[in-house]
C-alpha cells in the first residue's frame, strides 16, 4: 500500500467517521418518538388525542406523536390484558381500570412512577394538586400508600340524571306533594338532597301504564320511575351493592387492613344483608329488563335516553350522549344532581359511592427516552390549561386548581355536583385477586337481583369464597 | 416416481442434508443440552430450531428419494404441526403446573389441577353445573336445529314460486356474525324496545320479560341459535335430497307405495350419512357454545355454560393451567362422545350388508 493510498483510505474513514457523528447528533438532538397507548373507544379519549394532535408540542424538540388503540369497552380488558400478557410489549402507556393495578403491577407491566415523579417538580406539583380520593384510587398500590402506579386519565363518578319536564310539573308536583307530604325535587340542588327514602318514592310514583297521565299528557309507553346499574356483567352490580353498602356503614372486604380484617363476618354482615335488601327494594321501580339480570350501566342509560324513566343513576362519562338531540329524547329536558345518599341521624346526607373513572399508566419496557416523552406529555396533559380546555370538551378533572376554577361549572350541566360529590368517592380492591372476587360476587348479586337467592345467602356465599380465596392467597391470616 | 432411480440411503453416520436418522439424533442431544443448559427463553427456540432442522432433512430425504405425495402434503403438515398440534400439546404441558399468564413463576405440580377441576369442593360443583346446562343446550339447540333443518330442506327440495329468493333470505342468518345475531335477538326479547313484548302486549296488554327465568332465558338463546343455524343444516340435507335419483320415486309410485314408505325406504338412505355430518358438526359446536350466551345472558338465569366458564377462568382470570386442565376435560368429553357417535353410523351402514 502507497502512502498516497493511505492517506487517501484514512481521509475516507475520517469524512466517514465525521458523517456519522454529524448524522447522530442530528438524530439525538430531534428524534421521532412514538408513544403507543391502548385506550377505550369513548369521547373522554377520543378528546385527549384530538387535543394532543392539534395542540402539543413537547418541550425536548423531539418529533413526539402518539398512536393511539381505540378499543371498544367491552372488549378492553381482554385485549390490553391479552397484549400485556403475551409478551408482546406493544403499549407505551395504557388506560387501566384502577381495580387492574394490583394484577398488572404484580404481573411486572406497570410501572412504578415515584421516581418520576420525585424527578420532576412540574409533575410533583401536578400530582399533589390532584383530589387525595382521586389519587389515592387510580394511582396506589398497595390501596393507599405511597406508591405510585397512574395519573388520571379521566375521572368519573355517578350522578342522578333527572327529567326536568317531569319533575317541575305542577301536577306532578301537587299530586306527589299529596301523596308523600314531601317536595318532589326539580332544581340541582333539590336533586343533590335525594336519599333513598325520597328515591323510593319517586320510583314508586312515577311507574304509569301506557296511557296514563305522565306530565299533563298521556304516557305513550310504559313509564318506569328510577333506574341504576344492577347488571350481571363486569362491576354492573357491584358497583352499586358497594355504594348502598358503605352508605349503610358496612364495608366490603378491606384490603388496606388485612391481613388481620376479614372478609368473612364483614362482608355478610347484618348491616351488609340490610343494605343489599335495600338495594334489590327498588328493582320493582325500575324497567323490566332489570329483573333479567342486564341492566348495566349502557342499558339504564340507553332507556333514559329513550324517555322511559324518570330518574337515573349512571357514570358522567356516558353523559354527553344524553345531551345530543341526535341519540336523546330528553337532550333539553335534563337536570343533573349528585347522586342519592342515606340521611344519617343528624339530618345530613351521606353520599358515599363508588367512584368511577380510568387512570393511565407507564409500562416497564419503555425506554428512558420513551419514559422522558410520556412524562412531558402527562405533565402537559396535567397542567391547568388542558385540563381546562378537556373539561370544556367534556371531560372531567381531578385537580383541585382546575375544579374549583369558577368556570368549571359551566362548562357541563352535571358540573355543579362534582366538587362535592369527589369528597365522598371510595374505591374498591387493587389486589392481583380483583377479577376472581369481582365475578363471584357478579355471579352472586345476579342471583339476589332475579330473586333466585335471597340477600344473606348471598352475601354469605361472597364472604365464604373471598374468605377461602384470600387465605389461599396469603392476604388474610 | 421411479425407485430405481434413487440413490441408496446414506448410512447413519454420514453428514448429508438427506440423512434424517442423524438429525433426528442430533437434534435430541442438543435439544437436551439447551433445555439443561439454557434458560428458557433460549432453549425455546433452540429446541425449535432442532425441530425445524430435522422436518428439513425429512423434506431433502423426500426430495431425493421421489417421494412427491409426501412433499405435496408438507406444507399442510407443517402449518398443522405448528397452528395445531403444538399449542395443543404446550397447553396439554401447561396444564400440569401451576401458571398464571400474568405471573412470572411456574411449578409442576402434576394432577393437581385436574383434581381441583373435577373435585374441589368449591370449583367441582360450578363445573359440573356448567357441563350440565352445556349438555342441555346441545341436546337443545342440536335437536331444534335438525328438526327445523329437516323441514326446511324438504319443503325447498319442491319446486314453488319465489324459491330462489326465499332461500337466500334462509342462508343469510348463517352468514351474519354471532355478534350481529346477539345483538339483535337481545333487543328482539328486550321487554322495553323488543318486538317480542311489542307482539305479546297487544293480547296480554302486558310487556313480556322473556329472559327472567331459566326457563325462558334458555329458550331464547336456542331460538338464537337454532334461527342462525338451522339453514346450515337444511343446506346439508337439501343436497342429499336433491341427489336422490328420480327414477326411484317413479318406481315407487308405480308400485303405489304411501309417502311414508317412500321416504324411509328411498329419501332417508340417500340423506343419512349428510345428516349425520350436520349432526357431528353442530354437537361439537354446540359444545363449544359462549358467544349467544355472553351476548344475551352473562351467564345468568342458569345459563352458564363450560365454555364461557372457560373463557373467564383463563383469559379474564388468567388462571392459565386451570383453564388448560378444564379444556382437556372438555377435549376428552368431545372425542369420546365424537367416537361414540362415529362408533353408531358405522355399525348402521354395515348391518345392512349382512342381511
């Protein structure tokens, strides 16, 4: 080899080398970064990614776009929890029931956020700014310590959707003043003092036969008085059995005290058979597609929407619908309340529910930069104004900034309760055992509701199987 | 194909891609090593490759020795062995120890699951219930649906007006997705939106709720079923009624013989064996029965079923192995009963040969 060649072979190498430096600093100082997340096909998801097309831009300089799975509700556990599972490690970043934490946490998907967290003061600041409940049930596992999984994705709790054209008739007024010697409630705040005495009544008032008199003028379908999730599927009935429950000051099996509380002698307590007799006393109010054990939170809605009753109980998130002329009856004839209560001895209503909603968390696969990119895209999607704009669009926040900004509630007629509906939120179990529990008892309550088994064998059985269940698991002593 | 021309087989040492025996043997012994000696992940795919290496040898083997009807079929094996019997025989493994999908542990624990399926105090009885309403709604749905089938066959095996549109309208239920049947039939017997109650309301002036009772629960989803899988069974029949031969109908009315006898006698021979196929068919997809039910029951009002019970266990729950030792329960039932019934046909169509 000549020197020439040598110089010639070294320069090459050298204008190589440099092309590659150059080229890599290129690519380190912007890089294309894709955040894929698995969400829910409904408006609250469906506004985030319309809001993070148009209107994100992230602070790194990076190319950051997030390709979004929308998957229908009623198969979205089994396709995140198929894709989770399998290995494939597709997602980024997942919406998750809260009740999933435990099983995917345990299964090492999620991820846990402390460290981000204590990283970052904007994200500190956020996350500290966030209802206590509302944390505390989307983000913690073990239930309520100081680990952290998630960050809100959209929060969500029930309310009454009520028929102003029904409840502010003078007649009905009138009639029902004399029947109960009790207002009958039409305003909001009327509506936020329902408790369930008061409910019973509207439920038995307001059941008309087709052609009966229903507002001034004849029902043109048979009319039913009230209607709330008591449905076989998913936490359809749980959710409510959980509500009448804590309300009647019973508790279902509490994780946060094991391993010495049981749920045996808790679950199937006196005041827990009381309080799910209680619950089952108002199926008779309700359409008759109740006591076939499919009334779930779509269907109650989707009958309200029709006009058919009086007086629902379902989650916001399926609210904007009942708004839209376009799939509502009744879009201008709504009012919005908190959800209805027990009035305890001192005169005062407890609301206690259970709450509702989705958190999003970061999967364990992600790399830094992938971590550093969905940080910055949670704190962008924290911060006030986004926040501000989502709830404008629809959605709801459990920053304490962005609800209590006076123009929070104008923004959604069923607003108003929000605030003070959140502080009476309560979750139920985060441990990895979350879908055996929640489907035996599902199976159970179906059998209560369609008067197969009356309500203490019922909760006798959920007691003997969760009893049996967390043993095994070690949970209990 | 001519054997002569093959060159001779090598002998068991030699190192050519045709000599399968020594890849046979090389691929345990290394297959062997990786499963002591590797961690799982990559004895995996060691162990897969070996398998691959030795299915090439047998295709270079065939490839020399002319054997074309087996190449022919290679590719088919191949995507069997690989879709089929594979996961088959991994979750046949499976369902001896005890794993979770979602967890990162495994441990053999032998029949373990088995007992717990078939004995455990708590999980037997809801097993055995489920195994109980399945065979109902096998010995239901495969008894309307044969009936239906049957009758729809020979009424469509005459010629009258308007047959070739009717037909398509009967096919198309068969063609929807189990989905689409669900959904509708679940607003069909809705007591608020359903034309069931809409119909019953103008006698009764009452709204009808159908699905309360187990009674009722159960015929709805056999009416489901049966209104989408009836025309499979009427397609079936129908072309062994159109195959009958016509002179023998001509003979049998020259000879005056009644109706009856002229379809146990000529038309029953000739359909037999295509009923029995529908027969066969609709059992085991009878079995397998969950989507109707998921779409219209939940599972409630005693209609759960083993599958769907299956589906919770090992896909919602994640309770992998259990879920493995409840299908190869399930397996075993199928392929007795298949046997059993396979066992039946055959001993009719040769009793007649000895009379």
């Amino acid at each position: 080899m000549t020197a020439i060649t040598k110089i010639q072979g070294l320069a090459t190498a050298a204008g190589f080398a440099l092309a590659l430096a150059v080229g890599g600093a290129n690519s380190a100082s912007a890089e294309d970064v894709v955040l894929h997340m698995a969400v829910p096909d409904w408006p609250p998801t469906r506004i985030m990614k319309d809001m993070f097309d148009k209107e994100y831009k992230p602070t790194s300089g990076n190319k950051v776009t997030l390709d979004v799975d929308f998957i229908p509700w009623p198969d979205f556990y089994t396709r995140v929890n198929a894709s989770l599972t399998s290995g494939e490690k597709k997602y980024n970043m997942a919406v998750s029931d809260s009740q999933w934490l435990g099983a995917f946490i345990e299964g090492g998907y999620f991820r846990k956020i402390n460290d981000l967290i204590d990283a970052d003061k904007e994200l500190k600041k956020a996350m500290d700014g966030m209802h206590p409940i509302v944390l505390n049930a989307y983000s913690t596992y073990p239930n309520s310590t100081p680990n952290y999984y998630g960050f809100p994705q959209f929060p969500d709790l029930l309310v009454s959707y009520a028929r102003k054209d029904i409840f502010c008739n003078d007649d009905e007024q009138k009639n029902f003043k004399a029947k109960y010697n009790k207002k009958l409630p039409c305003t909001g705040e009327e509506f936020d003092n329902v408790d369930w005495d008061l409910f019973g009544n509207i439920g038995e008032f307001f059941m008309r036969k087709k052609g009966e008199m229903l507002a001034g003028k004849p029902a043109d379908d048979d009319f039913y008085g009230v209607a709330f999730q008591v449905g076989k599927g998913y936490d359809f009935s749980t959710t409510s059995v959980h509500t009448f429950v804590w309300q009647a000051g019973g508790d279902i099996w509490d994780e946060t005290k094991a391993p010495n509380g049981h749920a045996m002698g808790q679950v199937n307590s006196d005041v827990a058979v009381k309080a799910l007799n209680h619950m089952l006393s108002f199926i008779k109010y309700m359409p008759p597609v109740a006591k076939t054990g499919t009334m779930d939170i779509f269907k109650s809605d989707e009958l309200f929407r029709a006009g058919k009753v009086a007086l629902n109980v379902d989650w916001i998130g399926l609210g904007e619908a009942s708004l839209d002329p376009k799939s509502s009856k009744v879009a201008d004839k709504l009012v919005f309340g908190m959800g209805p209560g027990t009035k305890g001895a001192d005169g005062k209503i407890n609301h206690t529910s259970q709450i509702g909603g989705q958190p999003f968390v970061l999967t364990t696969w992600n790399t830094d930069v992938i971590n550093k990119e969905a940080v910055g895209f949670v704190k962008w999607w924290l911060s006030k104004d986004v926040q501000m704009e989502y709830a404008s669009k629809g959605g709801q926040s459990a920053i304490k900034e962005v609800y209590t900004d006076p123009k929070y509630n104008t923004f959604r007629p069923w607003n108003r309760a929000w605030a003070s509906q959140l502080d009476w939120q309560k979750d139920m179990w985060h441990i990895p055992q979350f879908f055996e529990i929640l489907t035996q008892q599902q199976d159970q309550y179906d059998l209560a509701i369609t008067g197969k088994q009356d309500a203490k064998a019922t909760l006798d059985n959920v007691a003997k199987f969760q009893e049996d269940l967390l043993k095994n698991a070690g949970l209990i002593k | 194909m001519n054997p002569i021309t093959t060159a001779p087989p090598p002998t068991l040492f030699t190192p050519t891609p045709d000599n399968w025996k020594l890849a046979i043997m090389i691929g345990l012994i290394v297959a062997v090593l990786a499963m002591i000696l590797l961690p799982p992940a990559v004895s995996f795919w060691s162990v897969g490759a070996m398998a691959a290496m030795v299915a090439a040898s047998f295709v270079v083997n065939a490839y020399r020795r002319y054997y074309y009807g087996g190449l022919l079929v290679a590719p088919a094996i191949a995507v069997l062995v690989v879709m089929n019997i594979f996961p088959l025989l991994w979750s046949l493994g499976l369902s001896f120890f005890a794993y979770q999908s979602n967890q990162q542990t495994i441990r053999f624990v032998g029949l373990a699951n088995y007992i717990k399926v078939l004995a455990d105090e708590l999980k037997a009885p809801e097993n055995w219930a489920n195994l109980t309403n399945t065979a109902m709604f096998v010995v239901l749905t495969v008894t309307t649906q044969m009936i239906m089938g049957f009758l729809l066959a020979l009424m469509f095996a005459k010629q009258f007006p308007l047959r070739k549109y009717l037909l398509i309208l009967v096919l198309t239920p068969m063609m929807l997705s189990v989905v689409a049947a669900g959904v509708f039939f679940s607003y069909y017997y809705d007591p608020t939106f359903g034309l069931l109650s809409y119909f019953i309301r103008i006698f009764s002036g009452q709204q009808f709720i159908l699905m309360d009772n187990k009674a009722g629960a159960v015929a709805g989803i056999v009416f489901a079923d049966a209104w989408m899988w009836s025309p499979f069974v009427m397609l079936l029949v129908l072309a062994g009624l159109v195959s009958v031969p016509k002179y023998l109908y001509e003979a049998a009315a020259i000879d005056r013989v009644s109706g009856w006898r002229q379809f146990w006698s000529i038309t029953f021979p000739y359909i037999r064996g295509l009923l029995m196929l529908a027969l066969l068919f609709r059992t085991i997809e009878a079995f397998k029965m969950a989507d109707l039910v998921i779409l219209l029951t939940k599972g409630g009002n005693g209609t759960m079923t083993i599958s769907y019970h299956l589906i919770r266990i090992a896909n919602e729950q994640n309770k992998t192995s259990e879920g493995a030792a409840i299908s190869y329960v399930m397996l075993f039932i199928v392929i007795v009963l298949t046997n059993l019934y396979l066992y039946i046909a055959n001993r009719r169509t040769v009793e007649p040969a000895h009379e």
